[in-house]
C-alpha cells in the first residue's frame, strides 16, 4: 500500500508506516541522492539509555534540490552580528547580500533612550563593481570606512565578507585592523563568505568566533546584581528577548549580555562578567559559551524559554545553579502568578487543538524548541527536522566525539582559547559543580531533538521542497513550520503554515505571555473556517440541473 | 525616530553605500526566468543567493518562489562550479520536471568565471538534459547594474535562446513587459487582446506569481511564456520594448538574431505613456482604437480634471527603478504634480537627463541621481520637505520619521498587498495610482485639518 | 471632538433621528431612472429636492447627475400638481429630448395625492409625449421606506412598465443588481459575460455616473439598459435579484406580470455570496464555470489565506443599506472578522434576523438595529469600541472622534474617488475590499507601532 | 450666421452677436416658455443714468425646464439659521430635507474652547412616517424636542417645515411655544416648506423674519468696542468670515454678530446692540437689514469684501461712517500692508490669465462679487446671472418700488416693524446721514449687477441646464462658475468650472488672503496642461499607417 496519498483524506497518522513514508520520499532521487538523502530522512525511536538514530547533519546540501538554507553570511550578519543595535555592519561586496539582510529578521531592539545609538534600520555596503572585482576592494572598504565613521561616529565597525571577496583577495582583517588603529574605535571583520561551511551554521561559528576574539573580555564594568547571567542564542525576533528580559526582571535575574536579541556592543563587551551563561539557541552560539568557559571560567546550561513549562523549567534551573532559597521561592512565586494565565488559555485552546499534528522543519533548535508549545495545547508533532544544525542538536551533545570533521566544517577557523591569566574565575568549584549535577543540573549539555520526539516519528535533516510536498500530503498535518520560503507553497496546499523564523509578524513567544500568544495563534491558524472554502460549490457539487426551474 | 543618525547636512560618499535603492542582477534573473511556463530559475553559486532572492520574491509577492542553487561550498569556489552544476541539472530535471531550466549565475560564480554554456553542453553531452528539455542561462554579476539589469540579462537569454527566424512574418507582434508585476503583465495582455493584437508577452509571471488559492500547490502553474511562443517571437511583425532598462536588451537580440524591427517606449504607466502604447499596437495591427480602450482612457482623465486641485503643485519624493521612475515621473508632471527628488540606485547614464526633461517645466529644483540610496533622498527630503513619497517599502521608515504620506510602489513591496493583483500599467493602472495618491493626501489632510476645516465633500 | 455632545450614556429615542443612516426614496428613484437609456429622471415636487437629489448623486459620482423637476409651488401644493407635470412633460420632451421621462414623486406630491398614471395619460392625450417615447412612474413617499426602497419602486416600475410577456422563453437572464455602484453593475455585466450567460441587468448606470472625461458633454451618454432589453426582460428564462431590498420586487413583478421564475439572492459581495451568485448563473445558463472565474476565485481566497492574522478577530462597526450590509457582515465573519455593531437607517423585519443569524459564529455581543441612526452607532462604539469602521462618508467625524480607522463603503461617498470605477461585487470586487481593510488596518498599525516593533514585512 | 458653434472654436467674444445668442438660446423652447424666457435673457446696456434694462427675475421656474434653484427650506434651513453652532436645527419632515442640508455647505465655525458648544455636524430630524403624515406629526415634533433638550440641553432649538408639514396641518409654531414654556429654553419655528416661493429666496426672507422676530434684541449686553458693526449676508463658506474677521479686528473694529457665518445663538441676540450693519449677501439677508433699521435705528451699508479692491472699499466705507480719523488711518495703514502680497501676486497671476473670459451664473451675490476678483486678474465676465435673486440685485435698489409683488411673493410673511419703544436708538442723526452721502456714502442702498457689467454682456436669470450648454459652446470661456450640479457636465465640456457656492473645497477668497487664494485657484484651473490631452494621439492624428515600418 502506498503511504502518499495525493489529494485524499490521510489516514490517522498511527496508520501510516514511517519506515514506508522514507522509502517514498527518497524514491525519485538519483541513486546517490537518495542514498544521502536516507541518511539525514530517520524513523525515530529512543532507546531506555535514551539512545537515538543517527542522523546525517551539517552535511552539503546536494545541488539542485531545493533547500531551506542560506549561506554563511546569512549566519554570521544577518542572524548572530545583525540584532546588535550600536554596531556599524558593514557589508563588503556587491549590493545584494546587504540588501537582502536588512532589516528583513525583525530583531526587535529598544534603545534606554531617542538618543542612544540604533543603527539596525540601516543598511551599510561597499556595493562593489566590476572595476572592484577586478582591481581589489580594499581601497574601496577603507574609504568606506572612513565614510561611516564620519558620519555616524560609532563605537565599532564590522566588516563582513560576502562570496567574491576572499576569490579578488581582499584582506578585510588587515584593512580592519589599519582601521582600528586610524579610527581609535574597534574595527573587525568576518571572513563569512557564502561558500564557507554548508549552510548559515558556519555563519554562526565565524561570528562566535570573531566576537569572542574582537570584543568579549574587553570591558571589566560589572552590572550590579546578585544573579548575573548572559542569555546567548537568543535574538529577540517578534520581541522573544523582551519577554525573557521582563521574567528575569521579575525573578531578580540581572541580564548582563544577551547574544544577541536586544543587545549593545558594550553588553558583549562586559559580558565575561557574569556568572552563567543560559544558552538558548544551541546551534548558533554554543562556541561562545564553550569559549567563555573556557577562558573566563563560566559554566553554561541549556536553557528553554519557549513553552510556559520549559521556561519554568529554566527559571528553576538557573535558581538552582546560584543556590539561593531567596531566588528560588522567587521563581516559584513567579512561575505560580504567571501561570494562571497561561493554564486558563491553555485549557481553553486545547480543547479545540487536541490531538492535531504539527511539522516542523526550521531552524537549529527552533524544530526542537516549538514542539513544547505544541504540546502544551495537546498537539503531536509529526515530523521535524532543521535546516542548519549538526547532529549534536539531533542527538545530543554526547555524540560530539563522533562526528567527523570534514573539509566543509575544516574551512571554519577552531579558536583556541585558554584561560585568560587576568581574569579566569571558576564561579563554581568542582564540587559545587559535580553536587549541582548530582541535584539534576546538567552543565555543558544539550540532550538534542530526537529524543525527546515520540518513537515513530520523522526527522529529517534539510527538508527539500519535494520532501515537504510529500510530507504533507502524507500527514495532511493541522499546522506546517518552517520559513517565508516555504510558506505559500505549503498554503497553498491548504495547510496553515507558521513562519518560525520570522513568526509573520507575530511574537513574543516566548516565556509566559508569549506561550499564550502561541496557544491563541495557533487556534487561529488550526481552527479558522477560511480553509473551508477552498473548494468553490461547483467544485463540490458540480452537477448542472438541465432543466432549471426557471425555465 | 527610527533613522535617527541621518543627518541633514549632506557629506558625499564615495565608496559607502547606505540604504540602497536597488538590489543585484540575480534576483531580476530569477524573476524574470519565472515568467516561462514550466521553468525552474536556478542560482548557480553559494545557496543563501538563492535563499535570499526566493526570500525577497516570496515576501514581495506572497506567492511560492521555487528556484534551485547550485550550493557551492568552499571547493567550487576553488575549483569551478561545473560539477555542482551539472549534478544540479540532473537532479532538478528528475525530481522537478521542469521544462525549462533558467541559470543566472552569481557574484560567485561570475568571479571564478564559470563558462555556463560549457557547462551545459557538457550536462547535454553527459545526457542530463532529457529531451525536449532546455537550460538556458544569463550572465548576471551582482557587481553590475542592478536587479533590473538582471531582468534585462534573462529576458534577453529568452530571445537569445528561443526565438527562431521563421520564414514568413506571423500577424503577431512581441511586447516585452519590463521589470513590473505579473498584473500588469496581465494588463499589457489584456490590452493588447483589447485591441485585437495578437502578441507574445515575454516575461510573462502572472498567473505564476499572482496565483490562486485551490488548495493545490502547483510547482508549475498555468502562467508564463510558452517556448513555442518565444520561438514564434522570431517571426513576429515586431517588438514592442517597454522601458528601456530592462526590456530594450532583449528587443534588440531578436533585431539582431532574428530582423525583428523593434519600438522602444516607456513603460505605459499614466496618461501620455498609455497613450503612446495604444498608439503603437493600432498602428501595427492597423486596427482603430476600441471604444473599450478610449473609455478607459477618458475616466482616467475624468478622476485628473475631477481632483486636479488636490494633484496640482504637490512636491513628491519618488525612489525607484530607472524604467518605472520615468514613466512615473512625467505621468506626475502631467497632472501638475512636482516629483522633485528622484532616486533610482540602478546607474545609467541616460536616467538622469530624461527625468530632467521631464521635469523641465516643473517650478522647483529638482534632485535627481541614478546610483543614489535612499540615505541620500532622506536628506534631500530634510532639506526640501515634500507632501508624498513614492517607492518601495523601505520608504516607510522615512515617512515615518518625517511624517509623510507614503504611497507603495515598486519592488520589493513588503507589507502590504495589492501590487500583485491590480495593475498600475496601462488607463486603469493610472486610476489605481491616482486613487491611492489621493486616499494618501487626502487621509492627510484629512488627518491634519483643523476641526473647522474637516470636510464632509473633497 | 467633532461630535462632542454625543455621551456614551446611550438614552432611548423614540421621535428623534440624530445623524440619520438612510435619506429618502426619491434620490434612489432618481439613481435608478438614470440606469435606463436615455432616460430624464423627473422629480415630482418642490424643485429643492431634485436639487438636493442631483448634488448629493453629483458630490457622490462625480458626474453630471441631469434630472428635471415639476418645481412646485404653494398654487401647485394647494391644486395639485397636474399642470406642472403636463408641462414639464412637454418642455423635457422638447428641450432635452430623452426616450424615457421617469417620474418619481416626493412627500409633497404624495400627501397631495397627484395620480400620475391619470397625468400621464392626460398628458398623452394632449399629445404632449411624441410617439415612441415614454412616461414611467414609481410613487416614491419619503416618509416611507428609505432611498433604497426608492431604488426598488424605481426598478420595479421599469418591469411594470416595459416588460413584455412573448411568446417564448429567450435564452437570456435578467440580473437586478440592485443599489450598487456603476462599477458594480458593469461587473456583474462583465461576470455573466465570462460565464457565457446573456443577461438583460436593470438598472444599469455603468457608462452613465462613470463616464469618461471626453471634452463632449452628452445629456445621454452610451450607459443604461436599453427600452428594448427592458421589453425583452418578460422572455427572460428567469430573473436574478441580487439584494432583498433593492431588487425583489422588480423580480416578484415580473414574476407576476410574465411568469418569469426569479431567485433571490444576497449581493454578491465577498466570497460565499458571490459564489452563490456564480452557481445560480452556471445552473441557469448549464455552463462550466469557467477558468478565469476560478481564477478570480482563488486569488481573493489568496489573499484571505495570505492575511488572515491581520483579520482575524478585528472588530468592525458598519453602517449602510442592508442589502451591502447582509453581505458585507457575511463576508467578514467568512474571514472571521467581528462586525459587532451593524446599523442601517432602512427599515425592514428581516434585516435584523439575517445579521444575526450571519454573526451567529462571532464570539462577541453584536449590536444590530435597522431604523437606526449614526448616533447610536456612535454611542455603540463609544461604549464597546471597534477596530475598523465601514460606511459611508459620514463616519469620518465619528472616525477622527474616536480614531478608529475608516473604509468607506456605501452611499454616499463625497470625499474620495475610486467607487464609480473599482467594484466591490465580486471576486475582485472582495480583493478590492480586503485591500482596502488591510491598508486602513495596516496603516494603524504601522501608525502605532512602538518604534522596535515598526515592521518592514507584514 | 449662427451664433452657436458646436465643436468648433469660438470666434473672439467680440464678433458674437449677444442678441442673435439669446434668440438662438431660446429658439428650442415651446412659445410660452421662450416668451418667458426672454424676459429672463438680457444683453446688458448700461445707460447714461446708469439704467440698465429690466430683468425677470425672483419668478417660477417653468416646470421640466432644469434649474439651478433649490427651496425654500434650503434657503432657510440650510443657507441661514444652518451657520449657527450653539442651535439645535430640528427639521420636522421625512428624512431627505435634514440629511441632504448636512454638512454639505461648508459653513466653517470656530467654537471658542473645546467644551463650547457645536451642533454642525449633527443632523437633527423627525423622520416623519406614513403614519404621521396620516395622523399628523405634532406629537412626534414634541417628543423630538423633548428627546433633543434631554440629551443636548441647548440654548434654543429652532424647527423647520419641510413640504408635508403644512399640508397635514401641524401647527409647529404652537408646538415651539408650547416647548419654549415647558422647557425654559428658546424655541421658534419657520413655515419654510418647500413650496414656498420660487426658489431658496423665499426661506431667506423667512429665515429673517424668524430670526429677528424670536432672537433679534433678546440680550441687550453690549460687546466692547469703539466701532461695532454686524456683518450680514456672510455666511463663512471655506472661512471666507475668518479671514473678514481677520482684517476687521486688525482694523480694530468690534464685530458684534454675523448673520451667519461662524455665529452663535448669542450673537444674534445682542446683534441689535452694534452701530453700523454691513451686507454682504443683499439678497439673502437684506430684511434682517432694513428691520434693524427700523426697530434699533441702526443703518445699513452694502458691502462687498470679494475682491481686495472691493475689500478696501467696504473698509474705507466702515471708516467712514464713522467719521473718525484714526480709524480711517488704522484702515489705510491696513489696506497697504494687505496690498503688497495681493499686487504681487495679482501681477503675476494677471500675465497667464489677462483676456480669458468667465462666466458666473450662481447665487444671489456671488455672481455680482465675484466679477471684481476675475477682473482684478484681467479676466472678462462675458454673462452672468443669479440663480434666486429678485430684481433689485440685478438693477439696484432704485427699481423696489416697481417691483409687483406676485402670488409667490405674497406668501412670504412681510412684517410690521415699529421703532422699539425702549431700544430704538438712531445712531446717526438724519443730517448726520445726509452729510455721510453727500460724502459719497450710500445707506441703504445697492447698485446692482448689471449697472457694473459691460455693454453686450448677457445676463441670465436662472439659466437652464440647455442653456448652460449653449453658452459654452458660444463663447468657449476660460472658465465658469456655478454650482455642484453644474460642475461635472460643464468639465466635461472641457471648460473647467469653479464651484462658488462650496468653493470646490478651497478658499477662503474673501478679503485679502483670500484674493491671493482666489488669483492662484483661477491660475491653476484656466492655466493647466491637463486640458490639452482631451483628444487621444489617435482622434488627432487618426490615419493608420498601413505598411507600418515593422513590417
């Protein structure tokens, strides 16, 4: 029996062979496609140990199969440097790469006061030509340089690469480095061509690394407050940072640097101050808090703010790590007083959500991350997968030892960090740390995707457009999610689809009022009658009464 | 204010470019490629150009975008795109069944210089190209010219590729849309049936990228240039190119390859650019002007004698692209409007001394730039206020910040829709303009009237 | 404040009308005659309201509105108006020429009690209509009803007059449009064309209040049914009207006179009543629907896919004729939008009944009243506030008052342009409408969005 | 030779015939209606004497023949009592008269503070139904006042008849008694029923006699002020009044009350309490005038500030009158401040629109005022006439006497007033008045139009629609002026046509301000390029090139 039925009526998802679903989906590619293809296309199914399959990740996307992803630069600007307001984000190369990344993310930001610096609605490029191409840019970047410093006067200036300036041989860190010393403000730059890596991922890794080794560590001011912490992979889209920010503020919680929602260059630069780091979005900045670690001392835990109950879960983790019963009733008291919203509109959306299927396919950790939310209204995700991770945000971070490096990953510089002899303070002992996990706290850890998803369900890695068409007319799913690039044609299938990038101009959801704007979206979405009609009366009922009864 | 560090006093800029007025050639490549039925665009560099360009499309339209890439990584950028590309071609005509594969290559690839008619002798050769199947390409480096310029590259590739010299003259004539919405490619069509001219209209997205809800996905919809009219397209009577930028290229490849006589027009967007359209198609087709045709023509001059008080000395700011600016411009100038700051980021030297014979008798100084941003237009706005800016969405900071009407037109339009179904081209086009120009200043003056002067009759 | 004595304490009245949602049946009967061919509308009473008529259909159009009045005096008030009639009759048939005089009374010759048949014929009698000319009447008491119900007797009369039973059944339809727009009469004109059905539409001022600005002034331009077409309408297969108020009694009399079967319908405005107009059509004439219908279909289904988050739980407040406002409220609950406050000024039963039965599914307590009047609809919003407000021009006080965004819908429109040419019937007339909800709802947005949620995309 | 051309281009207005014009313009008209006519007709002779010929005027529209004239409810309702804002204007009737008089007018007003009162934009009706036109609708009028008092609580509520009302017998004036003792507040009613008279000017003449009758001299507070005037016939249409205002008070002279343009309840009351009535409007307002005259002893000048030359003058008048220096130098002064910016612009204007030909037909003084404006630009007023003016604004006051009075006329109440015993205070003495015009002064008196009208000028009394048309079609103006209904059929001749009674939503052109207004209106409609494209390419240059180079 086949297991894609087009233009039927699904069969209830238990029904359907997961196993039989893959067979199909990789049955029209070429040999080799399909044979790749299988690997990164798993049957879920955890073991006791909470073992998982393993899943191809972080591997190239095969030309000419139609892709989710973006490129390095996209990783690098658009999503890790661009959410800062105060920085200069200078573009080098041709028009479109600044073009295409500006302001398109809605990274919300607010400046304390009209005055403070915002340069997000702007967009900075060299806007290379042929003469560039041919001669070298550099000339053209320091002028460029100069230019913006003059007018806008900033703190800092970044410079990001975009394909055709590594091949013409510009050498932007040189040319940044000159400039720094001209300027007497910070000046760095990211070598985040398009080609590097297979997908944003490599983005994220070049920009961790560049502001790390630029920026973190270079100012010793210390936020006042008793339970000082960094939120890194968070980057405020639809106002998420906001939310988390104002729960925190609730709790006590001094936010010292979020990476990079919301955020300013001076918060990156102090943020070695803090005394945990909460790491959100692993995919995209778990380098940064590896490095932290390493160099100043801060531990990192894996935190959640996406679903009302994993971001009580992370309330109470980070209560935990700081080992204070003032926090900790806090949190209690914050978690108890938001949560009755939150329940009354969960029970109540829940009710007409029950038992619908979601996909997901977005992201490196959002796939992972919205499947709580789903849950929370009763929803089963299907089907999930990510666009850009690696097979330790499938998997978990314990297969870290085992994935192979390859030239694609080889491109993209490791750092090596070691303690910084100034400033390296371990905020918690050995000690301290092994009774922390005794008490359940895992540092340094992401359990991954996979196993948290039922036994029978489907992940795949880098979902093609082809995949997709087939995964829903398999699952005829209640809801689909995944990017702007994927949006109509999934509607146009007849299938409501969530941006979770861009979350259509919705948000925030995260934290206590953003599960609640999530719960009343999705109803929205799942419920709303506008489906009904797809198919016009004639279509219907097309029979043509011969003989009117005006006649 | 949301730019807040653009300052009144204006520093000229050499090398920094600040809020572009334009975007690169790929991206009109792609646009364009979807205008032939049953094409898959494809990208041929690193994939987030393609992710990009699909991103903006889709946003701007609403609509699925689909393309593919070639996905270069660090290797075929070192070593060519050759490989990538030829596996591209055979996945992409096996999975996706495309008729037509249209290639526009990159920054990437234009710098390492990957040879694509080669390439794709070699995938024809190696039998990746199933047959009855074509892969067409465009040179678009995204350090030339603009996403217009792109445009222009693949309409021409359209030519190039298809267009046959036939051996008798078909009673049929081309019209080459330009670089606007797949409505008004619509509307050119319609137009033309008007008239009783049989043409080929190449691009042609509408019903492609202005599709309906069916609740079916279709990779390939009904819209788009067939081949067998773009191979016709040799033998019509001949072209009519619309907008010099991005249509004239093309016009001249079927001149050229096939002895097409082409006409070079602006875009019919307003009144005496209509005009010059309609007069066009009759006296190729040798047809008298429909009665249809002139009654559309005669209510859009009915709204302008009607509301010409509220049109007449109004100073606008317009941002654009270089074919729809002029066309744009003198319809302004027309009905006694004053567009008296003009940016299109797209360079070209004839731009500029056309919009300033346009404007000539406009009584105010007028700014005008081809390659210009729209940080520049801002402060011009600063130093000389107008009542009304016209352009794409990323004007809407600017309105904001100083509180002027905006009227949406151009590309990418990201936060509203409409462009995609109503046209501007053509009489009723010039309606739909002038009706949103006037809920603009109207709903403005209506906004800041004092209580005494809020009016029931405008 | 505009409206500052308007309190949010809402006071029972039982004698007083404040800001009326409705006027009187003449001007309707005045709008109607103006949909037949070379037809005079004349006004039988004080010349005040023949002008009064004229410049409110003229601030609304935009058009010449030509009508002639039996100009009253106290002598015709205290005698009757039989006299002033006969030589009006004889003077219009001279001076202006026209094929129909349309006689509709007012409140004056009606408490009077003139009997226009017996003037007409007494006019007829004396020679004063040539041959082949025509006196029509509809009795049209202002203190009856509203315009619309004038707009009905109108039409009415033009069945009761014209409308010939013959021999055989044509394979024609009549389709009364009822009290919309020119547009919209030419759109549905241009619907029934596309599904293939012949259609005799009646009234029909398309091409008369939208017509071209062509430097020549024609008393009677090319729009309105034809006498011919009206005759024919007794062999018709069967009559649609569209609208309860403004088009059932046309068709019951037809019905009556010539036994054509009529069905009734809702105006097709928005997605289901046009679907239901489109399916009677199909059935009627035994046709496919065909392609571009379900084209048009699909993108204003697009577009209620695309948007849905900007409609969905918006609350409305909407003020007009009820056969709009049936249809309108039942397009916007399809969207799930929540018109909760819906106020006509024209009296009728079921008007209320059918809105609640239509708003049945919206979660939210809806106000509803036909007879009422812009105050209480003021008052409704004050003490329950909306999102959006939709009627005519009138709401704008009420509009900058409260700051609520405004579209306007309805009769009359007398400060914006574009309703005389863009429909709203229909698919595309219901993208029209949800563009123009989008761009009021958007445009707040953007208007209040706090500077860090001030979005590019939406 | 015929006279009227259609579709060709006018020979130059000189070489026309007037008299074989008005023979032509009635030639399509039954005998009865052309004799009629003909007396309406007149080619203008300006004698000696400044005698002029004699003009029907203030007579029935002939029925079926399409005019410009409203009623009397208009006339009352809609032109008078309507521009005051602390009224409550119920209209007793159907729902049409009340709704088509709302807000339609552009009367403009200016409440002192936010709190004060403003009725304008309300509409206040009774609705009258069937059953009330059967039953009467007395009880209902007294219901609707009692409903209006309850809500609004205003300081008077005035009541108008529409056509029904007299017919079915309410008694409206008992009614507003009635109410006026019940509620302690003034209430007064008009008897303007549509039939009444032949056009809007028979509700004027009712509008003055109520409002002097029920408000004239109820409040004897006196406004400061050393020269305190009324300004009558000014009804504030596109804030001509604000700008009068304007220059009075800059003048320093004291406006005591305008009737009624941006006027209150208030302000009538003490009206009687001013030294010098200034007209504007003669035919709308001149009994108002002649009673104060003869109740309070108050003079009355005619006025005219349409025009700056026309606005000097009525200064220089007012100056005068009162026979004090150092307001006459204040009024120089004034008059040459105002002058620069108007000649500057007159000049200018003058070089574009020097020769052009208008054409007004509108109103019962526009048509007069306006003709000062288009010539101070240059521009020649080839014919004009009144839509509901009587005799004596067209031949001056000299020709009252002769005027017979008709049935329609007889109708009008004409009231009996006597020299209040109390307040009749002559402000000038006979010899004063006598010096005054020897002076050069007129009291009491108005010219006319035609006397100011140039010889073969046709003038036309309630012009046709048909006769609109051959009008243009004869003399191709520049521009014509009338009202809404006229507007479209006339552009669409090609002639663009400038609305006078609304203005067309500009203005204000009175005073000086509103000169420049008016010179920059006129500029902008007889100047534009937009009337150069009514032929397509194709209807000038239709010939089809049949081997079409493309070939």
């Amino acid at each position: 029996m086949s297991a894609i039925h087009e233009g039927k009526a699904a069969p209830a998802a238990e029904a359907i062979d997961p196993a039989a679903v893959k067979q199909e989906l990789i049955a029209k590619y070429p040999t080799k496609v399909a044979r790749k293809r299988g690997k990164q296309i798993i049957v879920n199914r955890v073991g006791e140990d909470c073992s998982v399959p393993e899943i191809g990740a972080n591997t190239r996307t095969i030309p000419g199969i139609i892709t989710q992803r973006g490129c390095s630069y996209a990783g690098c600007k658009g999503v890790v440097l661009g959410p800062t307001r105060d920085l200069v984000n200078l573009t080098h190369g041709p028009i479109g790469c600044g073009f295409y990344s500006w302001l398109t993310r809605r990274n919300q930001t607010r400046p304390a006061t009209p005055e403070e610096a915002n340069f997000m609605p702007y967009c900075f490029s060299t806007d290379l030509q042929d003469e560039d191409i041919v001669f070298g840019g550099e000339k053209k970047l320091r002028a460029a340089i100069l230019e913006a410093y003059d007018i806008f006067h900033p703190k800092a200036i970044s410079i990001f690469a975009t394909c055709p300036v590594g091949l013409i041989g510009d050498d932007i860190h040189t040319v940044a480095k000159e400039m720094k010393e001209r300027l007497g403000i910070n000046v760095f730059a990211f070598s985040c061509e398009g080609y590097k890596g297979v997908s944003q991922s490599a983005g994220h890794h070049i920009a961790n690394n560049g502001i790390f080794k630029h920026v973190v560590g270079l100012d010793d001011t210390s936020r006042e407050g008793k339970y000082r912490i960094n939120l890194l992979g968070e980057y405020n889209i639809g106002g998420d940072a906001f939310e988390i920010e104002r729960v925190l503020e609730k709790c006590g919680i001094t936010l010292v640097a979020t990476f990079s929602g919301n955020s300013t260059y001076e918060q990156f630069a102090s943020s070695h101050m803090a005394d945990l780091n909460t790491v959100m979005c692993h995919r995209s900045i778990n380098y940064v808090a590896e490095m932290m670690e390493r160099k100043f001392g801060i531990p990192w835990i894996k935190t959640n703010f996406i679903g009302a109950g994993s971001a009580a879960k992370s309330l109470r983790k980070i209560a935990k790590y700081f080992e204070d019963r003032e926090l900790s009733d806090r949190v209690e008291e914050i978690i108890a007083e938001e949560m009755v919203e939150v329940e009354k509109v969960q029970a109540e959306v829940r009710a007409r959500c029950e038992g619908k299927l979601a996909m997901l396919f977005v992201g490196g950790s959002r796939a992972h991350h919205y499947q709580d939310l789903f849950a929370e209204i009763g929803m089963r995700t299907i089907s999930a997968g990510y666009e850009f991770a690696h097979r330790d945000d499938y998997e978990g971070r314990r297969v870290l030892p085992d994935i192979k490096v390859d030239a694609d990953s080889r491109s993209i510089e490791e750092l090596e960090v070691h303690p910084d002899p100034d400033r390296y303070r371990p905020r918690k002992t050995a000690e301290q740390i092994a009774e922390l996990k005794r008490d359940g706290l895992s540092f340094n850890d992401y359990e991954g995707m996979m196993v948290r998803m039922a036994d029978g369900t489907l992940v795949i890695d880098d979902i093609s457009q082809y995949e997709t068409e087939r995964m829903i007319e398999t699952y005829k799913p209640a809801i689909f999610c995944a990017g702007i690039k994927e949006k109509y044609a999934v509607q146009k299938k007849g299938i409501p689809m969530k941006q979770l990038h861009s979350y259509d101009s919705g948000g925030p959801y995260a934290g206590f009022k953003g599960a609640v704007n999530f719960y009343r979206e999705i109803d929205r979405m799942v419920n709303s009658r506008i489906w009904s009609y797809l198919k016009a009366p004639w279509q219907t009922n097309p029979e043509l009464a011969a003989t009117y009864a005006c006649e | 204010m949301l730019l807040r560090h653009t300052p009144e006093a204006i520093r000229e800029r050499r090398a920094l470019t600040i809020n572009p007025a334009k975007t690169c050639q790929p991206i009109g490549a792609m646009y364009a490629a979807l205008g032939i039925h049953r094409c898959l665009p494809h990208s041929h560099g690193s994939q987030g150009c393609c992710a990009y360009h699909r991103s903006t499309l889709t946003r701007h339209f609403k609509e699925p975008v689909m393309a593919a890439t070639s996905s270069f990584t660090e290797g075929a950028s070192v070593f060519g795109g050759q490989s990538n590309l030829i596996q591209a071609i055979d996945n992409i005509f096996t999975v996706y069944e495309p008729d037509v594969i249209a290639v526009h290559t990159t920054c990437l690839s234009e710098t390492i210089g990957d040879d694509i008619p080669q390439i794709s002798r070699k995938a024809q050769a190696e039998g990746k190209i199933p047959p009855g199947k074509f892969v067409i390409h465009a040179n678009t480096p995204s350090y030339v010219g603009s996403h217009v310029t792109g445009f222009a590259n693949m309409t021409k590739a359209m030519a190039d590729y298809f267009a046959e010299r036939g051996g008798k003259r078909l009673e049929q004539i081309n019209i080459i849309p330009g670089y606007v919405e797949p409505s008004d490619m619509e509307e050119i069509r319609r137009i033309a049936a008007e008239m009783g001219v049989r043409a080929v209209v190449f691009p042609d997205t509408s019903n492609v990228l202005n599709r309906p809800q069916t609740g079916k996905f279709e990779m390939y919809p009904r819209g788009g240039v067939s081949i067998e009219a773009l191979r016709s397209a040799g033998s019509s009577k001949c072209t009519v190119a619309l907008g010099r930028t991005a249509s004239w290229p093309a016009a001249r490849a079927l001149d050229v390859k096939c002895n097409v006589h082409c006409e070079l027009l602006d875009l019919p967007i307003g009144l005496t650019a209509t005009d010059a359209f309609i007069d066009v198609l009759r006296r190729v087709a040798g047809v008298s002007v429909p009665d249809s045709i002139n009654l559309e023509r005669g209510r859009l001059l009915d709204i302008v004698t009607d509301m010409h008080q509220y049109f007449y000395g109004k100073k606008l700011g317009l941002v654009g692209d270089p074919d729809q600016l002029v066309s744009l411009a003198e319809f302004l100038v027309s009905i006694d409007m004053w567009p008296i700051h003009i940016v299109t980021g797209t360079p070209g030297r004839k731009f500029e001394s056309r919009i300033r014979e346009i404007t000539r008798g406009v009584p105010h100084e007028v700014n005008v730039t081809a390659g210009g941003d729209m940080f520049l237009f801002h402060q011009w706005i600063k130093n000389d206020p107008v009542d009304l800016i016209m352009g794409n969405t990323y004007l809407k900071y600017i309105a904001r910040d100083e509180d002027i009407p905006l009227v949406r037109f151009g590309f990418p339009i990201l936060d509203r829709v409409g462009h995609g179904y109503f046209p501007t081209v053509g009489y009723r086009g010039g309606m739909r303009l002038l009706e949103k120009i006037l809920d603009a200043l109207l709903d403005r003056k209506d906004r800041d009237a004092p209580e005494e002067a809020f009016e029931l009759v405008l």
